[in-house]
C-alpha cells in the first residue's frame, strides 16, 4: 500500500514502518493519524507480515511529537475529539496480534513517547531521547501517555516526566524500564529487525496469546488469570502446538504454521 507520510518496506516478514515528515521531525499530524490507522489494518490483514518496526525518518527524531500546529483554535470538544482519536489508533497498535516494536532513533516527544509506548516494545539508539513535555503548552498528553507511562515506569517516576516536563537519555531510559536495548543509531535497524526474526520463528498464534494475556494485566474488565487459562487450552487446539512438541521429541526446529 502507499501512504502519504509514510514510507514501508516489508523484508522478511517484517515491516518497516518509517514516519517520513524529518523536517518537522516526524511530527503527528491528521495525515500521519489516518495513514497509521490504514497500515495497522495492513499489518493484520496481509499474511506475509508477521511483526513491524516502527522508526522516525532523518537522523534527529522518532516522532517530536502531536503536531502542534494543529492544535491552535481548537475548542474543548474538538479537543476530546483529537485524543479519543489518537487513543483508538494507539490502542489497535497495542492490541494488535502481531509484534509491533518502536525503534526509537531521536527524539520521542509528546505524542511520540506516547507512540513508542503504545508498541509492545522499545529498542532506542543512543542518541534518543524520551519525555512528555506537554507542560510547557499549557497541556497532558492525550494519547494514552499519562496511563502507559504510569504502567511502565511507575507511579513516581511518571509523575516527575510528566510534571517537569524534562527530557531524558536513553542511559536513564533503560534504567527506567522504558527501553529494552539501546544501539548505536547505525545497528538499531539491524537490531531490531534480529529480535524480531527471533519472535517470527516462534508460533504465531503463542505469540498473538503473549500479547493479549499481558494487555489484560491493564484491563480492569478481564480477568487476566481467567484469560491465561484460556488462552494456554486454546494452544492446545492448534497444529503449531502439536507441531512443537513433535519438534522437540525429534530433537529437530519447529516449522510453526500459524494454524
Ligand atoms: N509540532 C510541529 N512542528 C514541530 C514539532 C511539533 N511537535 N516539533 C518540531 N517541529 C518543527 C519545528 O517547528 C521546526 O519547523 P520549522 O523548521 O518549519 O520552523 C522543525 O520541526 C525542526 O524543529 P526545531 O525546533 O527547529 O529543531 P531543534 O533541534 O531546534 O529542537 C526539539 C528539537 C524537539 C527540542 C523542538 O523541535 C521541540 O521542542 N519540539 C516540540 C516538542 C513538543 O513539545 N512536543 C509535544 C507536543 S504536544
């Protein structure tokens, strides 16, 4: 598919999502929302896409943020309107049954830390830097940010970013828990893209069921416990379980099918 802020490229099976914008560093516009929200529906729709990457065009940011040249003359309701938007296309990234991992390689402001929040993991390049400087317009995040970053670093912690409205390095990011790995802005690519061909070689609908058990850890509707025993009876009826099992008494690799 093309899209118009945007650039992809799919190698094997994993997408590369770059937020081409670098220079107005990758800023969230209205354009950037929609075409998110077409290529999540991409991910989950083409079979050939078993995880994606999503990175910031240009050596300087990830995404700086909520474009904030839209948000002059907005009213309150319009307001509502722009964060319910941003949470629902946040939370299909979360949601998603197919690994989607933030590759920070700049700045991730704002709504960019937010974005990298809403990916099921974050792997940074040394020269990333992270925070939710909202506070200095008058303004919180609206894309799910003040509840992530609770959830990710803790209640302390959250509260000093968000009220301070300070930047952070990727040494304090790691120490945080906000980040996984941190590379040099010339592998975080390549690093990425190993992880993740780790994760493609294991049994997808396992993988999908990770996801979805730990998102309920969050869901003050499902039980998570209760979700667990689902989920782990349901692999029970797959062929990639049998086939796994098979695998390991054959002292040979799984060849997982999805199924
Ligand atoms: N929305 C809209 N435009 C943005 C933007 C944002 N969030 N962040 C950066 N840009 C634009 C700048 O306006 C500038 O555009 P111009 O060249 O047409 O003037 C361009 O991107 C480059 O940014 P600049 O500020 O010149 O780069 P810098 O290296 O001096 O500073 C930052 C980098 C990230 C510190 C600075 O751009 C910044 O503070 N951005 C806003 C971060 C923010 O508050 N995000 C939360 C929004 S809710």
């Amino acid at each position: 598919m093309m899209y118009k802020t945007l650039l992809t490229s799919l190698e094997n099976n994993v997408l590369t999502i770059t937020i081409n914008r670098p220079e107005k560093l990758n800023a969230l516009n209205k354009e950037v929302f929609t075409d998110l929200n077409n290529v999540i529906t991409e991910i989950e729709k083409n079979p050939e896409i078993k995880s994606a990457i999503i990175t910031g065009a240009g050596p300087k940011a990830f995404v700086a943020g909520a474009d904030i040249s839209e948000f002059g003359g907005l009213n309150k309701d319009e307001a509502m309107a722009l964060a319910k938007r941003g949470q629902d296309i946040f939370l299909r990234i979360e949601s998603c049954n197919k690994p989607i991992i933030a590759a920070v390689n700049g700045f991730a402001l704002g709504g960019g830390c937010e974005l990298s929040m809403a990916c099921h993991f974050r792997i940074a390049s040394e020269n990333a830097k992270f925070g939710q400087p909202e506070v200095n317009l008058g303004l919180i995040p609206g894309y799910g940010g003040t509840q992530r970053l609770v959830q990710l670093i803790g209640k302390g912690n959250a509260l000093e970013l968000l009220m301070s409205g300070n930047m952070i390095d990727v040494t304090k990011a790691k120490e945080l828990g906000l980040v996984n790995n941190v590379t040099t802005a010339e592998t975080l690519l390549e690093q990425t893209r190993s992880i993740l061909s780790v994760i493609n070689s294991k049994a997808p609908l396992a993988v999908a069921a990770c996801i979805k058990t730990a998102n309920a850890v969050y869901d003050e509707s499902t039980n998570g416990y209760d979700l667990e025993i689902k989920e782990f009876g349901n692999c029970f009826a797959t062929e990639d379980l049998k086939e796994g099992i098979s695998a390991f008494l054959e002292k040979r690799k799984a060849s997982f099918k999805g199924k």
